[in-house]
C-alpha cells in the first residue's frame, strides 16, 4: 500500500513527517469530517443483510424445494445471530459519529435485506421493518439512500415488491437532500433523471457540485451509466453506486458476478472503464462481504474503487488487517479454487484491470465507513466492527 493514499493509526506519528504538506496531515487521530466549500460527510454501511430470529419471522413461507436452501437457511442463522447485538453496535457507532460530525447522508451498498421470503407481503414488511430500524438511530430526517442489490428481490415476487419500495423511497430521500442542499446558495441546481429510482439500469442526481449514479450492478445497460456519466462533464466529482464492483473482484466462484461481469457486457465494458478513468471516478460498491481498495492508473487517468461490507459474522471480523495489500498481489485470490476449465476464462477478466491496479488492499473485515468529500479529497475512513475511531483512511481522489 502506498503510503499516499493509506494511514493506518500506528503510522500516524511517522505519517506526520512523511506527509508533511499534504491532504494527509488530517490523519486518522483528528478526523472530524471534512472542511472547506461544497465539503460533506456521508455515512456508509455495506450489506447489511437484515434478518431476524426466529426465521418464521422473515421466512415462514420460505420454498423449501429451492435448490440453495441449505446454503440460504445458514444465511437465515448467520443474519438472526449478527443482528442479535454486533451488527446493532455497529449501526449505533455509525449513527453516534452521524449525530456528533456534521453528515450529509447515509448511504448503504444494497442487500439491505436477505430477502428469501418467497411472500410479496412478507418482503415489504421485511423492507419496511429494516428501513425503520436502520434509519432509528441516525439524526432525524437525514437522508438515507440505498443501491440494489441482489438479496434485496431475492424470493417469489420480490423483484415487483422491492421496485414498489424502491422507487417512491428513494425519490422522497433524493428530494430530501435536494430540498436541504438547494437553500445553500453556492450550490448549483441538482439534476435528478427523471428515471430516478425507476427501474434501472441507473439514475443520476447531483450532491453539491457532485455527480452521483447509482445502478443496478446486473444490468446490461453499462452504455447507459456512460451516458449518465458523460451527460455532466462539470461535476467536480462523479461517484458511481453499485452493489457489485467494477473492479474484477478475484474470488474465484463468482468472479463475473459483478457490475459489467456478464458476457454480453464486454462490448460496453472499455467504454465505461475509459469514461471513469477520463473522469478520476470513485466507484462505491459491496456484495464481497469484504473490504476492499483498488486505485486504477491507465492511459485516459485512472479512477479508484471501494468495496465496503457490513456483514459482522464474527466477532474477528472487527479487523482492520490486510490479506493481501499492494498491486502485486491483485489477481491471486481465488485462481486456486477456479475449475480448471474456467481458469482462461478467469485470468482473461483479471487481465483486464491488472495492468491498471497501482494499489490494492484486501480484508476481510466487516464494519461501519465514513465518506469526507471535498475540493481538495475524498477520503474513506474505515472503523472496523463497531469502532468509533477508524483504524485505517483511504484516499480515493
Ligand atoms: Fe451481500
């Protein structure tokens, strides 16, 4: 990891002499959010895969001919136990930083719900019940938006009853921040898509001087993110949403279940890397159930990526510890277990991105992330399981 763009809380004293000068002098021990005209804090969870204990709650209509039910009913287990007390911590410490730092928005990477309730009504209640109980503890009316994810219209009827959420709830949160951002004067009109919270492929809005795009990462569409991309060359910084990652995620039995992952995605797939690399892009994302930073350097400029995760399974997973870190070690974790068929295929999508991977950091740690956006950076603060103080920050432009 270079030293530029991570701090970790023991190298901070030794950042101080390094950095001297830089963006980095903030440094983890005195973040309080970010400064300056047009800066923002935005709260970030990953997954959240809400859940609840006993499974007849959520999923007492649950089709138990699906061939994935032993695998889906340990997810069942594995939700009910997190949000029993950690995964409640850790939403408590995010909201407690949100309440004591002034912060612009939450934003969570999308499967927000497990979703397997194979019952239309029992899936609303179950996005009902986990926006009420996510949002509970954050400053009254702060906008809360989601991106969606797979879990999120997994199950009977689920794709038409997440959409029937989806779109009437993130419209009223985006007219929320466009409400509170249009008193500040400074600020340029935001422009919502009209197909804002629509169905996908994506919808745009501005934040300040910003552009936000938020997409369903199993689209097809990756024509239409550009589009969107390109539709605004004035932004001072394009954030891209998305549940599964741009950047070729190496875990070797679903690495093209991603944004742009699909075979008939290839075509468009040049373009969208090209259009975020022109643009220096932050691209957010989650489904790895991992945290991971990737900065990309090609020849149109480059463009970094962040995959957060909230799924707080372990107790261990409150770390803050790298398994891999540094671009040499991109594109080696999961070939092993890749069949020996699909190996081509596998170093073929990796092949794409490594040459362009300066920087790499991988853990699989879960927790809660702070987002400080400014003229002069935009950084990522990372405070592992329920931790107030992050463990470690990330620059991503
Ligand atoms: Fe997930």
């Amino acid at each position: 990891m270079n030293e530029s763009t991570m701090i970790g809380r023991r190298g901070f004293t030794q950042m101080l002499g390094l950095a001297a000068g830089s963006a980095w002098l903030a440094g983890c021990t005195t973040w309080r959010g970010a400064n300056g005209p047009g800066a923002y804090s935005v709260a970030v969870l990953g997954d959240t895969h809400f859940d609840a204990e006993p499974e007849s709650v959520y999923h007492s209509h649950y089709d138990e001919s699906n061939k994935w039910a032993k695998v889906q009913h340990e997810e069942f287990r594995r939700n009910g136990e997190m949000w029993r007390s950690r995964c409640r911590e850790l939403l408590s410490a995010s909201a407690r930083l949100a309440r004591e730092n002034d912060t612009r928005f939450v934003l969570q990477l999308g499967d927000i719900i497990q979703g397997d309730c194979d019952d239309v009504p029992t899936h609303k209640k179950m996005l009902d019940d986990c926006i009420r109980m996510l949002r509970a503890p954050y400053p009254d009316g702060i906008p809360f938006l989601t991106v969606v994810g797979n879990h999120d219209f997994r199950g009977k009827g689920a794709w038409d009853a997440y959409f029937q959420f989806a779109e009437p709830f993130m419209s009223s949160e985006i007219e929320r921040l466009k409400a509170e951002r249009l008193k500040v004067a400074s600020v340029q009109p935001p422009a919502v898509q009209p197909s804002a919270a629509a169905k996908y492929p994506a919808f745009s809005f501005r934040v300040g001087m910003d552009l936000w795009v938020f997409c369903n990462f199993e689209t097809d569409r990756l024509d239409a993110i550009s589009s969107l991309i390109d539709a605004d060359p004035d932004a001072r910084h394009v954030f891209l949403v998305t549940h599964g990652p741009f950047t070729t995620f190496g875990d070797g039995g679903s690495y093209r279940w991603r944004l742009g992952g699909w075979r008939n995605c290839e075509a468009a797939r040049p373009r969208l890397y090209e259009t975020l690399s022109r643009r220096r892009a932050i691209v957010l994302s989650g489904h790895t159930h991992s945290t991971n930073f990737y900065r990309h350097e090609n020849r149109f400029g480059g463009f970094s990526e962040f995959t957060v995760n909230s799924v707080w399974a372990k107790p261990e997973l409150a770390t803050a510890e790298p398994m891999h870190e540094g671009a040499k070690d991109y594109g080696t974790l999961g070939l092993a277990s890749v069949p020996a068929e699909k190996r081509d295929d596998y170093r073929r999508e990796m092949d794409f991105f490594k040459p362009g991977v300066k920087e790499y950091f991988f853990n699989r740690g879960a927790g809660h992330y702070r987002l400080d956006v400014s003229d002069a950076s935009v950084t990522m603060a990372f405070h592992p399981g329920a931790a107030l103080e992050p463990a470690c920050t990330f620059r991503l432009a």
